[in-house]
C-alpha cells in the first residue's frame, strides 16, 4: 500500500468537480445574493484617503499582480487580495508610503486563505526590495483583520467563472476560455474604474469578452447566456466589455499614450525564493487575442 502523502509534493493537487455543486442553481444565487456586502462601500480616493490617487493603486497591483504570476500563485488569490486591500483603504486611512505594504498584507492573507502553498512574509519582503520589513507585515496582518472584522471569504469575480462554464454546453471541457477569463478578471482587479463593480458584472465581462476574443461559434447566444445566468442587463453588457478590452489592450501595449515607467517585481540578487507548485499559471497577457 502507497501511503506517500501527495501535498508533500511540489505539485497541487486539485480536488475533482463536484457535479452536484455546478447543477444546483442555490450556488449561484447565494454568490450573488452575498456579493453586495464584499463590494467597497465607497470611493475612497475621495472620502477616505488624501494620499493615495488611483494611478498609485494602479502601480501597486500590477506589483501584486507580477508577484503572483512569477510565484505560480493560484489565479483566486490575486482578486481577493485586491478585494482586501479596497475595503481595508474604505474604512482607515493611511500614507501613500504605507501602500505596497498593505498590498504586500493583503497577498499574504490571501494566500493563506485561497492556496495550499502561501507566501512566506520574508519572500514578500524581498519582493519590496525590502522596503518593508516581517514584523510590519505581521502587525499589519493584525491591522488588516481587525478593521475587516475578519470577513475575509470575499465573493470576486473568480468565483464565478468555473459556475457559468460547467453550466453551458458550448463552453464545458474548454480550457482556453477559463484560462483566459481567468485572465481577464486578473487584471481587472488592477483597474481603479472598477473598484465598486459587482463581481457578477465584471465575471460576464470577461467571459463574454474571452467567447467574442477566442471567436467562438455561438458569440451571441454565449453573452446571452451569461448575462441571463449571472442576471447581467443584457443591454449594458457592451459597454462592460469595451472596458475588459481596453483595460487588456494598455496591459498588452504599454508603449501607448497612458504607458508609465516601471520595473518588475523587484526580487534581489542572489535572493533563492522557495519553488511553488502551483500549476494553471494565467495566460501571459500577449496571448489573449481580440
């Protein structure tokens, strides 16, 4: 008998799709029945903080966001961790110096909460340049809890994503398109315009932007299909899309009008980051056509 425990391995291992959970039509109307009390309550560029502007909020989760693609981290952890950080900036004001460190928290707490592997605060730290130091993460891991009053299990668009695909025909067993909603909610949670987006909205965005980019036969009937599953207005669904895609297409050429000046993830010489397991990396950005 093989008693070898598989999580010892550098490989996660996934747990099968529950075919009761994807058939039972409660799943969905409790995501989107519960997603209201997870949305930022407010526009906290304007009510909350005078020293953090929206380009700032940009640059540090492209930095949140370049740190979970070169860690291999899971695609859920990403948008919940920017979920954290927007309702944490609703409710306490801070210093725009303070900024990465709290994306830095909130990666932390996600990890925790959305993967097998999480990331160690001194890999987090070293991603800062270390600008940051372990015992600030730490405390203000205890920050963050706190002012969240521990409601940490946000609804995002992610969540949605596998529900809709496992439900239709036209998209079952077709892994291209979850990559590359997957994809696409990623980077939504860089935008500022959609902080205060309902996931469901922002999941039938991608989806529908992902059907119409990888050209797909049924087009048409897909949106439908989406908007009327995730109760999506049918009519508003386009201007939703044009967002997805433009917010791609600056991702995707930085050499445009709003290109801005910035490194990647910062990693020190010499500094050997523990190897993460975690398959299914998103899609590089260059390969989602539209």
């Amino acid at each position: 008998m093989d008693l070898t425990c598989a999580e010892s391995t550098n490989k996660c291992i996934r747990a099968v799709k529950d075919r009761v959970i994807f058939k039972d039509e409660r799943v969905i109307n409790n995501l989107l029945n519960e997603e209201i009390f997870y949305v930022p309550n407010c526009d906290y560029f304007t009510t909350v903080q005078n020293d953090i502007q929206p380009f700032m909020r940009k640059v540090v989760t492209t930095w949140m966001l370049e740190v979970c693609e070169e860690q291999r981290c899971e695609e859920q952890i990403l948008p919940l961790a920017v979920n954290l950080m927007d309702r944490f900036l609703c409710t306490c004001k801070i210093k725009r110096q303070h900024l990465q460190l709290l994306g830095a928290t909130c990666l932390l707490i996600a990890s925790k909460l959305r993967s097998t592997n999480f990331l160690p605060i001194d890999l987090l730290c070293a991603y800062t340049d270390y600008s940051v130091t372990y015992d600030l993460v730490a405390n203000w891991e205890q920050l963050v809890l706190s002012k969240l009053q521990y409601k940490l299990s946000a609804i995002t668009g992610y969540d949605y994503i596998d529900h809709v695909i496992e439900r239709c025909s036209w998209s079952q067993n077709h892994e291209l398109l979850r990559r590359h909603a997957h994809t696409l909610v990623s980077i939504c949670s860089t935008e500022p315009s959609l902080i205060q987006t309902l996931p469901s909205l922002i999941a039938a965005a991608c989806l529908s932007s992902a059907v119409r980019g990888l050209k797909l036969s049924c087009q048409s009937i897909a949106v439908d299909e989406i908007c009327s599953m995730l109760n999506v207005d049918v009519t508003k669904i386009d201007l939703y899309i044009n967002v997805v895609d433009s917010v791609v297409e600056r991702v995707a050429n930085p050499e445009g009008a709003e290109k801005k000046t910035k490194e990647p993830a910062k990693k020190p010489a010499g500094y050997e980051s523990p190897t993460y397991g975690q398959p299914e990396t998103p899609t590089e950005v260059e390969n989602v056509y539209f």
